[in-house]
C-alpha cells in the first residue's frame, strides 16, 4: 500500500473514532440529563403526596376539635377549653412532630418505658395504632402543615352584601363602619412603612380602602362616607378595557391588585390579615392582635359611650387582650359575653348599662336603620373557614398545597373545598 494511501486510513480511523466518542459521549449525557428528570419527577410526585398528607392531618385535626368542642360544650359553664385559636395553629403537624411522639428514643427506636419520658410518650399514642404508625413514618423526605381561620382576618368581600346608600338615625350604616375598621387598621402606627407615611398622602389608605369598598359593593359609583357619591367607579381605572369592576364578591385575594390604590407596597406585607372567604363578622378568638385593636378602636371612636377613648392606650389594650384571650378559653365562647368583657374595659371597668327599650317602639321610615350596631355585632367566636397550608419536601425538592375550606358541615367528607393551588 502506498504511502499515501496509509496516511488516507489512518486519518479516516481516528474520525470514525472521533465520532463514535462523541455519539457515546451525547448518549450518555442524554441518559444522565434523562435520569435526572426522571428523578426530579418522582421527587415531586413524593413531595407532592407528602404535602397532601399534611393537608389531610389538618383536616384530622380540625375534626378532632370540632369533637372536642362538642364535649366542652357539654361540661358546665367557666371550664377551660381547648386553648385560644384552632387546634391546627396551636399544634401544627410535622414528621418531626410525627416522629418525636412514635420515636422518642430517636428515629427507628420504639416507643419503650425505660425513661418518664418514653412512658409519656406511650401514653400520647395508646389511641393510635402504634406498630403502624411507626412503618407509617418510614418514608423519605418530610412534610409540614399550619392552618388559619380565615375568619379572624379583614374580610374584603363583606361590603358586597352591604347598601352604602342605607339611612341610620344617627352615627355610620353597616357599609361605612367597615370602611373605618378597615382604614383604621390601615392607618396604625406599626405599619407607617408600608402606608400612610410622613411623606406620603395622607388620604392613601382611605381612598385604597373606599376603592375595594367598591369593587365589591353592588352599585357602580364612587360612594364617599356619610352616603355621599362622586362619579362613576370606572373613571378611576381611565376608562381602560382590560377589565372592569367587579361589582361583586371577589374570587381570590390576588384579585385585589386589581383595585386603584391597591399596590406591592403595601398590600404584599399585609395581605395575611385579608380574606375573601367568611362572614362579615369577624373571629375575636383567632383575630391577629392587629385585626383586634383596629376592630376595638373603631368601635370606640365611633360610640360616644367612651368619650374618654385614645387609641394609643397600650395597657388598656393589653387588657382587652388578655381579658377575650381568657374569655376565648372557655368551653362555652359566646360572643356577647366577648363584647361585653371589651365594653367593660372601654368603660374604665363599669360597663354602661344598656337603655331600656319602649314596649312598642316607633318603627323607623322605610330603609332607615335605627342603630348602628353593637359590637357583639361585628365579632364572632366560631371558626367555619379554615386556610390549611401543607409542604412536603424531598431532596432539594419542595411542593406547597394551599386550600381553603368550610367546615359548616359536621360530617367532613361534605366540607366544601374553596380554594385549591398547587405548586
């Protein structure tokens, strides 16, 4: 063979290897990038049955409580209950939880007598099935679950069912004395730097607030307090086509950014104390502290009974709390002795004695309301919408189901489910 035709072979040898390395090594990045996806989406998957394992405890917690306060409600009046706010928030469900209780030599121990503490330990778990628990909790990876009451945030959908034209004989109708719960909740010092600022307009926060008003409130025009309207509600979005005003409940809470006024500066930090499900009362005993002191100090500054009032009074706020956190406690929590314990309080600890009634009182002209209302009007001590929050984790993997659910039903398997979203 030529020379020549030596060197042809050699270089065609050394390309057909050039190319079978490369083919080999594209193979086998394919079949490792091919690997890693696949787990990947079995992480997920797990994670994702872990997160609504979570949810389903939750939903087993809730249960139990509703039995327990059912119980309770049995045992005679000033007998403690099962603690202030859902059994849920008290206790949140964890396989660290989990596994403490099942394990509490450590993880794969089981539950033995050797120490106090094993022995409280077995008698947490004489209820559960103890051996199936245990295999129960041989997975890999970790979940973890918390709830909350809707019904103990600022409700944004309670002015749709509210007639902000409604006459009262004196003082604010129904619609404007949320519209002030709500602005004074707004206008607290503690939350200077998210909204009403030394640098910022001063009418921000009530103009946001009279703008949600309405969005969900049935009519279409601007409606001022005191029952005086401006102009059509679509001149405040500049006569856009992109959308309109709902005029109606909202259906998420992500909806509010719709609304002018309603920006991520403000709304994003304080978007835990909103809801768009409930009732128009609002759940003293799960109510963030915030919630509660812009509920009272509305109430008070709007009722000439407590002339004395200052919002900036911590200690008499410390007691307000303190007093409804004992009252909240109890086996039987009825609002009215709620309200009454707070107006006690306002009062400078003499609760004004209510004004007789006439035998036949003068009814009021047609779509004129007499009274204001009562505080025992505006709180409420039953928990019907639960928010339940559940993560499951493996590896590097996370997954976070959130639902919302109404409770009304005594049988859970006919709980309405809300809300639902995955990610």
């Amino acid at each position: 063979m030529p020379k020549t035709d030596k060197g042809v072979a050699v270089l065609l040898v050394l390309g057909a290897l050039f190319a079978l390395a490369t083919l080999a090594a594209d193979f086998a990045m394919g079949r490792s990038v091919d690997l890693r996806l696949a787990t990947a989406a079995r992480d997920r998957l797990q994670a994702e049955y872990l997160a609504t394992s979570a949810v389903n405890f939750l939903r087993l917690e809730l249960k139990i409580e509703r039995s327990a306060k059912s119980l309770f409600a049995q045992l005679p009046t000033g007998t403690q209950g099962i603690g202030t706010g859902p059994l849920c928030k008290q206790y949140p469900i964890s396989t660290g939880l989990l596994k403490a209780i099942f394990f509490p030599g450590g993880e794969g121990q089981p539950v033995g007598s050797e120490t106090a503490e094993k022995a409280a330990a077995s008698r947490m778990v004489n209820v559960f099935e103890t051996e199936t628990a245990q295999a129960f909790l041989q997975f890999r990876g970790d979940f973890a679950g918390e709830c909350e009451d809707e019904g103990g945030k600022l409700n944004l959908n309670v002015f749709a069912g509210l007639n902000p034209l409604q006459q009262t004989l004196g003082g604010l109708n129904a619609y404007d004395r949320f519209k002030e719960i709500f602005t004074t909740f707004l206008g607290q010092e503690r939350f200077k730097e998210y909204l009403g600022a030394e640098d910022a307009d001063p009418q921000l926060a009530r103009e946001a607030v009279r703008n949600m008003a309405d969005w969900v409130d049935p009519n279409e025009t601007i409606n001022e307090k005191g029952g005086g309207q401006g102009g059509p509600e679509s001149a405040l979005y500049g006569g856009t086509t992109d959308y309109s005003v709902r005029n109606g409940k909202m259906l998420t809470l992500d909806e509010a950014y719709l609304v002018a006024g309603v920006t991520d500066g403000w709304f994003t930090p304080l978007k835990r104390y909103f809801t768009v499900y409930g009732e128009t009362k609002i759940n003293r005993c799960s109510a963030a502290p915030e919630v509660v002191e812009a509920v009272v100090t509305a109430y008070a500054l709007g009722n000439p009974k407590f002339p004395a009032f200052t919002p900036t009074n911590a200690e008499l706020m410390k007691k307000i709390t303190e007093a409804v956190a004992f009252d909240c406690n109890g086996a039987q929590v009825a609002p009215q002795k709620v309200a009454q314990d707070i107006e006690s309080l306002l009062s400078g600890g003499i609760l004004s004695p209510s004004e007789p009634q006439p035998t036949n009182p003068v009814p009021a002209p047609t779509g004129v309301s007499t009274a204001t209302g009562s505080l025992a009007e505006l709180i409420a001590t039953e928990a019907r919408f639960y928010r339940l929050i559940g993560t499951g984790e493996v590896g590097e993997t996370g997954v976070r189901i959130e639902t919302v659910v109404d409770v009304k039903e005594g049988d859970p398997k006919k709980w309405k489910m809300l809300y639902w979203h995955l990610e």
